[in-house]
C-alpha cells in the first residue's frame, strides 16, 4: 500500500493526476450539500502546488472537481454587467443545480445565448463553492461544454446516477456500521470492493456529522425520480391519470404555464381526486414533464 502522509491524505499520483479529469455524475441533492475538500485532508505537496485544482467532498465521500449532469434547464439569465455570463438552473428528479458560464467558457456561453427554454440538455463542468461568510454556502458549475439532448438520454443519466448513488450510500452505511476510522476503515472498506478514492473520501466524510434525515431524503428523492420514469411504461388507471393530467396542462396553460390551484380547482371539478392531482404533478416534475417557472406555477416541458 502506498504511504499515506497523514490518515486521511489523499495519495497525490492516484488521485490528482489520474482522478481530476474525471466528471463525475451525482444529483442535485448530495451535490448542494457538497463542502470544499479541507487542505488538511491532502499531502504536503499537495497543499504548496498552485496547479492542483479545488476539490469538493459530498456527505457520502464522493471526492470531486467535475461534474457531468443532464436534466432540464428551468430558467436562463443573462446577468454581465460588462459582457455576457449566463447563470442556469439545470433540474433533476432531486433538486436542481446552479450553472455559470462566461468568456472563459465560450464554448458553453454559446450553446447558452442560443439554447430555448425549457430543454433537456446533459452538460459538464467544473464543481465551484463559495461562502461569503460561515454557515452561508453556495455550490456550483462552471460550465465548460453543453448540448440538447432527448428524455431518454436524460432518464439514462437519472438511473445511471442513482445506481452509482445507491452503491455509495450502501457503502457509507457499511463503514457506518463497521466501526472503523481513518486507516483501518479505509483498508476495510477497499476490501469490501469500494474503491480506494471512495474509501479515502468516506473515511473523510465520516469526521463530520452527516445528518440521517439528508441521507432520508436522498433515499426519498431518488425513489421519486425511478418512479417517475417507470411511470411512462404504466398502464390502467395511472396512465390514464397521467394522461389526464398532461391534456389538462396542455388544455389550461400548454407551454405559458397554469396557476397550480386554479389547476387543482379545474381537475377536481373534473372528477379527480385532489391527492391522485398532487401524486400525478409530483411525478411528473420529478420525471421532468413539467417543472415550476415560479412558485405556485406549473408548465409543461416541449
């Protein structure tokens, strides 16, 4: 095994140098709770070099600098002052992540200045952090490269993320349970089959303390977003519902959105249970078929 300056000083040739270019797929939710890597979890050498990049450090140990993410972009802005910066807001089934790009991104500020909302585009980027002051954190991407892309590239991405999602959380359940720190729960956990960079950032994660009622509502999100996409291939009375639902959106509000009680009001009026209405509009947002312009707004995607 490779010396390790301190217990948990992340090897500087494995992961550096061969990890850094890596994007990363993780939603929305784990990414927002994202804090910066602590510059006494690296080497020596590690902490004096100016060409090594920042890393982020999620509560489940996922160690990252890019990230790749595909969902639908929900708003766009301008907001330059002296030239063009694009901020986004890219939705998953679990939350939604904040994107920038600008004039050192000009191939993603392009694909920004031109791209109609709303749309599933996948996109890659470097994971950004910044806290103005303690307790007030901000996560997240600059953009570097963008493209539209279809529902099912996107529901491709949302199953492939929350496999890789659920594996980490087993994983971090598992060194929960083992008992072990630093080292020795490093050693173990690569002798389970994790990989030394998720072991290393577990056994980082595991110093703080990570908030079972995060890793509930992680576990909620992505049943959510599985079955919202399982939803598409039902049949009987919830497809029928899901279909009601979509012509009642088209019918009242098509691509300009619609008032949600007024939506509410119009369905019940119509013979549709409130709670199947709630049950059928939260699946749809999570599977990305609609998604709220503003509070209390609803619009279908496309």
């Amino acid at each position: 095994m490779k010396r390790i300056n301190r217990v948990n000083a992340l090897p500087l040739e494995e992961f550096i140098l061969l990890k850094r270019e890596v994007a990363k797929r993780i939603f929305a939710k784990e990414f927002e709770a994202c804090r910066e890597l602590e510059k006494a979890a690296r080497s020596d050498s590690e902490a004096l070099d100016s060409k090594v990049p920042n890393f982020l450090i999620s509560p489940l140990g996922l160690i990252l600098n890019r990230v790749f993410v595909v969902g639908v972009v929900t708003e766009l802005d301008n907001i330059g002052t002296q030239g063009e910066m694009w901020k986004a807001r890219i939705v998953d089934p679990t939350g939604a992540f904040t994107v920038y790009a600008g004039q050192y991104q000009p191939e993603a500020s392009i694909f920004f200045s031109t791209v109609k909302v709303p749309a599933f585009i996948a996109l890659t980027g470097k994971a950004r952090i910044y806290e103005p002051e303690p307790g007030s954190v901000f996560v997240s991407i600059r953009a570097e490269e963008a493209n539209v892309v279809d529902e099912e590239i996107r529901n491709r991405w949302v199953v492939d993320t929350a496999e890789q999602t659920v594996d980490r959380l087993a994983a971090f359940s598992d060194a929960l349970a083992s008992g072990y720190h630093g080292e020795e729960l490093r050693e173990y956990l690569i002798e389970r089959g994790v990989s030394s960079e998720l072991a290393q950032g577990i056994s980082i994660a595991l110093e703080k303390d990570v908030s079972q009622e995060f890793i509930k509502l992680l576990r909620t999100s992505i049943r959510e977003g599985l079955k919202a996409l399982d939803f598409d291939g039902g049949t009987g009375a919830k497809a029928d519902q899901k279909e009601f639902v979509l012509e009642l959106l088209k019918e009242m509000g098509g691509s300009k959105g619609v008032d949600y009680a007024t939506f509410m009001e119009e369905a019940v009026a119509r013979g549709i249970p409130e709670q199947v209405v709630e049950e059928v509009t939260r699946i749809l947002l999570a599977g990305g078929q609609c998604y709220e312009p503003k509070i209390g707004i609803i619009r279908l995607v496309g």
